[in-house]
C-alpha cells in the first residue's frame, strides 16, 4: 500500500534511502531543497519530488512504477505546498525523454537543450514576460548588457556608456533575483540612477529567466563537469529563445573577467554559442581605479571596512550617497 510521507525525510536512515532512490533514477539530491514529497510502497520509495523556492525539482519516479499516475500524485502535492508559501509561478527542469509527463501535468516548455528543458505552469509566461519590456521607439542596432549590479559600479557605467555609443538602443538586463548584499529593487535604482544621462539606455529586469536559480540546475546530471557547461547552455538558450530574438538584440556586451573563473567560463561559452543566433559578443576592457580593476567585489570589501574615501573612485556619485547613507545608518 502506498504511502505519503511529507518534509524532508528526518532520519539518516530516511536520507539514505531517498538519495539511494534518486541516484538508481539518474538524479542527485540537491541541498538547496526546502521540501520533499516521497511515495512509499513496503518502506521502500518509488516516487518523490521536491522543491526550493518556486522550483520544482528531484522529481523521478521508479521505472517499474511508470503509468500508474504517481508522478501526479507527487506534483500535485508540491504545487499546493509552494501555493501555501506564496509561490504560484512554477518552473521544473526535466530530460527531454521525460518532457512528455510532465507536459501532461499543466507545464509548459521555456526553451531546451540537448540535456535539460526548462519547463513553468504558465501557458506563455515568458512571451508575456517579455512582451512586458520597453521597446526602442527607432528601429536600429540593439544591444544588451546583462547584470547584477551589487551594487552599480563605474564598472557598470563604463560597459553601459560603451554600448549606448555602438548601439542604436541598450537593453540593461538587471538580474532580479536576491542574492546578493544588495536587494533587487535597491540595485535597480542605484543603475536607473547611474545610467539617466543616457537616453538610448533602459534598465529592465530579467525576472526568473536569466541567470537565476531557474536557470541553473545540476541534480540530474551525474558529471558535474558537464554540469557547468549545460547551466551556461540553458541560461543562453532561453536568453537567445525568449529574449534575443523577440527584442531584436543582435549585440551582447560584458566586461572582462579577471577575478572570477565561473564568469570568466560563461563568457568563454557565450563566445561560442551566440554568434550561432546571430549575436555578436563584444568584451570590453575593465574601467579601472588607481591601475585596478573596478568590481561590485571589491566595492563590498570597502563597504565592510567603511573606507569611503576610497569608494569615491570606483562607483558613481549616486551610489556613493547611498553606500555613504548605509555606513551612518
């Protein structure tokens, strides 16, 4: 007889016996998990689904259980518990070969790849997401930044101003999802702020479709090399899919990545897919204070020692009132 077990499994044993589960499917257990659904038939799983935030994710059922409709039975156990914590925008990531479960369950395909599809429970949520953004009133070359401004750096500024020169219009892409020092409707600001003497430029964010938790997912892929790789695909798939193409942007801009080595891949990949949907990617060299390059990184570390004085070079006038309002407060 089956059985319904809720929360995450709170035994070691319980543990074991999921990760077990998940691992003879193909998946692995994510530890970002804030919630688990689990079947039980004779102590033993043969489905379960969890979820983090507004993502659905770990959800495999056993093969010799297939057809007998648990794989609804777990789903619709999530959404009501992610309706209960306020989430009822969903996504889920699944393999190609199981996108058809999953289609009949009320979700609708983002975008895919050979290795993931990304999929949400609203029937055009991202075509409405972007019809949603400001257009050019001028048809022109359009160009995009996409950032997370934590917080709106010269950096930033720099990278803008050499888009708006080389382009007829600049989507500002700013990331929304929170998780950085500085809230998404406070970065938001600081780059409205930063970038107002620019008039082809407008700041826009990207909701959960890029560069967020949704888009990156690695529970299913075993090899975790082949991990980072199929984060960076899904990311510039929907990018390309849902936003490129729609919007017109035939020009992507970044700045340089000497610190960090994930963003310095991701901007090696981009090098190679974009061009393949017609996008050009165009580096630019870093803006630099005092012969270093400026980073929201080093902006923090100066934050945190309240050496203001210093901050002076490396951001704007705008947000330098700001960081100086939370170092008083």
């Amino acid at each position: 007889m089956l059985n319904m077990v809720y929360e995450l499994p709170r035994s070691k044993s319980g543990m074991e016996k999921l990760r077990s589960f998940l691992h003879r499917i193909g998946l692995n257990w994510d530890d970002g998990i804030e919630y688990t659904v689990s079947l039980m038939d004779a102590g033993e799983v043969v489905a379960t689904g969890s979820r983090q935030g507004n993502v659905l994710k770990c959800v495999g059922i056993a093969d010799d259980r297939r057809g007998e409709g648990l794989a609804a039975s777990v789903v619709t156990e999530l959404i009501k518990n992610a309706a209960l914590s306020g989430h009822h925008h969903l996504f889920l990531f699944t393999t190609p070969k199981s996108k058809s479960i999953f289609l009949a369950l009320g979700f609708y395909t983002v975008t895919q790849t050979e290795t993931v599809v990304l999929m949400e429970n609203r029937r055009n949520g991202a075509a409405e997401f972007v019809a949603g953004i400001k257009t050019p009133a001028a048809h022109g070359s359009i160009g995009c930044i996409v950032a997370n401004c934590n917080p709106f750096t010269n950096g930033h500024l720099h990278l803008a101003e050499t888009a708006a020169h080389d382009c007829d219009f600049v989507y500002f892409f700013l990331l929304s999802e929170n998780q950085g020092l500085f809230p998404a409707e406070v970065r938001r600001k600081l780059a409205e702020q930063g970038l107002a003497h620019l008039n082809n430029v407008a700041v826009v964010p990207t909701g959960d479709y890029l560069i967020s938790h949704v888009t990156f997912p690695d529970y299913f892929l075993k090899d975790k090399g082949m991990a980072v790789k199929a984060h960076y695909d899904l990311d510039l798939a929907v990018f390309c899919d849902r936003f490129a193409v729609p919007l017109g942007i035939t020009k992507r801009f970044v700045g340089e990545e000497p610190f960090d080595p994930l963003t310095m891949q991701y901007n090696e990949r981009m090098k190679q897919v974009l061009p393949k949907c017609g996008i050009e990617l165009i580096e630019i060299l870093r803006a630099q204070h005092g012969g270093t390059a400026i980073s929201a990184s080093a902006v923090r570390k100066l934050l945190s020692a309240h050496a203001l004085t210093e901050l002076c070079g490396y951001v704007p006038e705008t947000t330098y009132q700001y960081l100086e309002g939370l170092c008083h407060e």
